[in-house]
C-alpha cells in the first residue's frame, strides 16, 4: 500500500530560488526527505525507504535500517503541521470524488496558514516598529500576501492607508454615495419619461374626443 500526498504549493518554491532569506523547504521525516511537490499535483510515496543509523557517536560505520512509510510516519507528518497547512496524505490514488474534496479543504487550510503567517509577520513588525527597527517580510510571507489579495507592508497603498486613513475612508464613502446619487438619477429620469409618456396619452385622447 503506497501513500499519496497533494501539495497546495510547490515545494520548494523555484520562483524563490535565488532570493534573499529565502531558505528551499523540503517534507523531510526520519531521515526520508520528500521529493520535490508540485502545486495542485499529487504525489506516490514509496512504501519504504532505507536509512543509515549510528549506535553512538563512536560508531562511524553504522547500519542500514528500512522505514516503512505507514499511518504512524504519515500522523508524525501531521503533527509536525503539514496537513494544517493543507497538504493532504491519502493511503491510496484518489478517486476523482476524493480529489475534487480535498482540493477545495486543502485551498481552505492553505489560505488559513498563509493568513496565519502575515499575522504573525505584522505582529513582529509592529513591535520592532516600536523599537525603531525595520523588518521586511520574507519571500514567502510576500508570497501570501499576494496570493490573498493583501496590500504588503511598506507598499504605496498600505503607506497611504496608514498615514491618511480618513482620507481613505473619506473617499470610499464619498464612492458609495455617487454610486447611489448615480442610481437615483437614473431611476428618476426612468419615472419622468414614463409620467411624460402618460401625459401625452392622455392629451392625444382628449384631442380625438374634440374631433368627434
């Protein structure tokens, strides 16, 4: 029995590699370090892998020992806060019904982690701002940001927002209120042509009744 795991993200990540403070994640559990996972894709675990363990520190030689990836590695693998962040380990290939559910939970979850991730950010940065120190998000926190339509820290939008706040909000309302003046006025010239309308109906009958 193979084991699968989905990835909601490439890991790792190779639009980061080569940036700064950017460290290459790997699923690694027990001396078995994951393949490299593509997002949105599935992946075949192999049933076992072998390992070379050491009795103590004076044994250089060592011994070859055989993991069995089974339920107990995958719950190590849980624990450890991967399926909270919405990897997904199935004992089987899923079935399309099983793909399509855990597509839409592992987004769920990744979202959440990723949201989870920017609060801790920002809290740090506010207390090292009381400091007087600066701290820059890293590449996968920015990452986040983005993938949750989140205005970053330190951007022209988060600045503006920041420093005239009632000015935003100023403006927002002052949207909301064109918006509705707009609807008005439509709706008004809508009833003016329809009472125009009926007016001249009615002066058309009354002309016809002249007549006869």
């Amino acid at each position: 029995m193979s084991y699968w795991v989905y990835s909601p993200e490439d890991l790792p990540n190779p639009k980061m590699m080569g940036k700064a403070f950017y460290t290459p994640e790997y699923i690694i559990l027990n001396g078995f370090q994951f393949p490299p996972l593509k997002k949105g894709e599935w992946t075949q675990l192999p049933n076992s892998y072998s390992t070379m363990r050491h009795r103590d520190w004076v044994d250089k030689q060592g011994f070859k020992d055989v993991v069995f990836i089974d339920e107990d590695f995958i719950q190590r693998l849980r624990d450890q806060g991967w399926e909270a962040r919405g990897f997904v380990f199935m004992d089987h290939k899923p079935s399309q019904v099983e793909d399509h559910q855990a597509r839409i939970e592992s987004k769920r979850l990744n979202e959440a982690f990723r949201q989870r991730r920017i609060d801790d950010f920002e809290h740090e940065a506010k207390a090292r701002e009381m400091r007087g120190a600066y701290v820059q998000p890293l590449p996968y926190v920015e990452e986040c940001y983005e993938i949750l339509g989140i205005a970053k820290p330190y951007s022209v939008e988060a600045l503006k927002a920041q420093r005239q706040p009632g000015e935003e909000s100023a403006q927002k309302i002052a949207n909301a209120i064109r918006d509705v003046l707009a609807e008005g006025m439509s709706r008004q010239r809508e009833i003016t042509a329809a009472a125009e309308k009926v007016a001249e109906r009615e002066v058309n009958e009354k002309l016809a009744q002249t007549r006869r």
